[in-house]
C-alpha cells in the first residue's frame, strides 16, 4: 500500500474507537504528519485521552502518559540523573523521564506550575531535554499531545503565551451529535463485554496491526514536495498580518485584536495546509486547505481585547473575520 493508503487506514482503525470525532482524528493525523505538537482543549469525557490513545494503539510507538498535577516535579517530566552505588564505586547514571517516548500525552497541563510546564518547552521545541549539562535527543517521532479543560479555573496555570505558542494547532473537541453519542454508549458497552470475556479480548487484542513508524516518515516525504503556489504563500502569510495590523483590514478587528499571531503561525499554515491537500490526495495546496485549518493554528495565538472578551467575542469568531476580510488569491 502506499503512504496515504496506509495513512487513511490508520483513520479508519482508530475511526472504530472513537464516533463522531472525525474531525479529531483528521487533526491528530495533521499534528502528526506536519511534525508538530497538538493542544486537545474540551470538557470532560469528549473522548480528548481516547483519541491520543487510539492513535498510539494502531501506530508502532512507544507511548507515555503524564498526568499533571499541582506538586508534579519538573525531574518527573524529563528524568533525572541518578547515583549508583557498585564495587567500584559510586556513578551517576541518567534515567530518562516519561518525556523520552515517541507519543507524549500531557493530561490537562494546566493543573501543574509553570516550571514543569516549562520542562516541556526545549522538548517540544529543540526536540531535546537538557538535564545537569547533558543534552539527551529525542526520537525521530516525537509528539506531545496535551489536553486541558475550558471551564476549569480553581487549581489550574494558565499556559504562558511562549509555550502554547509551541503548538502547532489548538484543537477543539465539542459534544458529539445525538446519534453519535447512542453509538458511543453501544460502543463502550460492547468493550465492557469483551473485557469481562478474557478470551474475546485477546482475540481482539491480535487483530490490532500497528502501521509502522516508516510509513510517517515516508508520508513526509511526499508532503515535503508538494506544490504551494507563491500565491498561496502570500495568502497565508496576509492571513497572518492581518492579525498585527487589525486596522488595515477591518475596524472591528482593531478593536478585538490586542496581539497579533507570530510567524510559528505562517509556518504552521503552510506545514498543516500541506497535509490537508496530501490527504486530500492533491499535489498542490489551495485556498480552502488554508482556510480549513486556519483556525485551529490562529485560535491560542491571538490576545484579545478587554473590550473583545468583555463583548464575548471568540477567538475562532475573530479567526472568521480576518478570513473573510482576506482576499483569496
């Protein structure tokens, strides 16, 4: 099969775990195959934690899972450098923290302090830890999957504007439709049964055929050479503009925008909006493979007024504006 078959496979495997998320699952393949990292932000139980591990589940990965928490330490993130005790004395040897795996999900990364938030930051960016003076790389396939909780505020740490300016996309995950959700509980009462029945869940278990770590890299290749137009580059990189000269564009944008994306976000466009187009099966990108993911990659970028917050206008409604007040190439 070919890449983008044995991608679209891994969609409909990971499909069977997860209903009515499809565009979940086309965001985490995004992340995936854009080499970056995803912030999962929705209520409890819209299956933010299933999605990761469905994904981990039918990809040859080693996976890890943080759960964060107010006293968590930033040594239980990355490691730390311990000492052994042997005949010929004493050595401090390095032992690598949950970090060092090719699927990282930091659940709900708000809950801990800022310094391990910040552990994150050079894994995330430099794709390497740096712990009492030594360098440690990652693996070539390296994501970190976080997920928060909207409405929560007691007990919770705000990300710093630098760190969720590391994500690649800012996924939101909103309630499934009402025959979705009667297939969820079908679903999860069919899993229920398989586990209490110990030999159906082994069968089960040896059906599951993990798609290579090759095949990504393979996909990324191809995604590597596809055509983006010098159009479509100014296109996406207008979007971004118009975010810092709200004024230019439109007056209510000036009123609603206080700062403006960075340039992670035109990299992000063009890195995303190549993904949707192979995907999609084209070797070029176009306009609606930019506007499909612009607002994902522009929502946790933006810094909205008082007076836009105060008016209750949305990031994703000012992602819709700059949008429309955009001219299409």
């Amino acid at each position: 099969m070919t890449p983008r078959e044995q991608i679209e496979r891994l969609a409909a495997q990971m499909g069977e775990s997860i209903i009515g998320q499809r565009d979940v699952i086309d965001r985490l393949l995004i992340g995936l195959l854009a080499n970056g990292n995803l912030l999962l932000e929705g209520l409890p139980g819209l299956a933010k934690t299933r999605a990761v591990k469905a994904l981990a589940k039918n990809l040859e990965c080693d996976y890890a899972r943080i759960q964060f928490t107010p006293d968590l330490l930033p040594a239980d993130v990355t490691g730390t450098e311990m000492y052994f005790q042997s005949e010929g004395g004493g050595h401090f040897k390095f032992q690598p923290g949950p970090i060092f795996a090719n699927l990282v999900l930091a659940d709900e990364i708000n809950r801990a302090p800022a310094k391990v938030q910040a552990a994150l930051l050079e894994a995330m960016e430099e794709r390497q830890v740096t712990v009492a003076g030594t360098t440690h790389k990652m693996a070539p396939l390296f994501m970190v999957l976080a997920t928060q909780n909207p409405v929560e505020q007691e007990g919770t740490y705000p990300l710093p504007e630098a760190q969720m300016d590391r994500f690649l996309m800012h996924v939101r995950i909103d309630y499934p439709p009402l025959e979705d959700e009667v297939q969820v509980i079908r679903l999860v009462r069919a899993e229920e049964q398989a586990a209490l029945a110990e030999a159906q869940a082994e069968k089960t278990a040896n059906l599951v055929d993990p798609m290579s770590q090759e095949v990504v890299f393979a996909a990324r290749r191809e995604i590597a050479t596809l055509h983006c137009a010098e159009a479509m580059e100014t296109y996406m990189a207008t979007i971004v503009q118009a975010t810092r000269t709200p004024a230019d564009f439109d007056g209510d944008l000036a009123k609603w925008i206080d700062i403006g994306a960075s340039p992670r976000a035109s990299l992000a466009l063009d890195r995303c909006a190549r993904v949707h187009a192979w995907l999609a099966g084209r070797d070029y990108v176009d306009p609606e493979d930019v506007r499909a993911i612009a607002p994902d990659v522009l929502r946790h970028r933006l810094t909205l007024s008082y007076e836009a917050q105060g008016n209750g206008v949305s990031a994703d409604q000012v992602s819709a504006r700059v949008l429309s007040v955009v001219a299409l190439p």
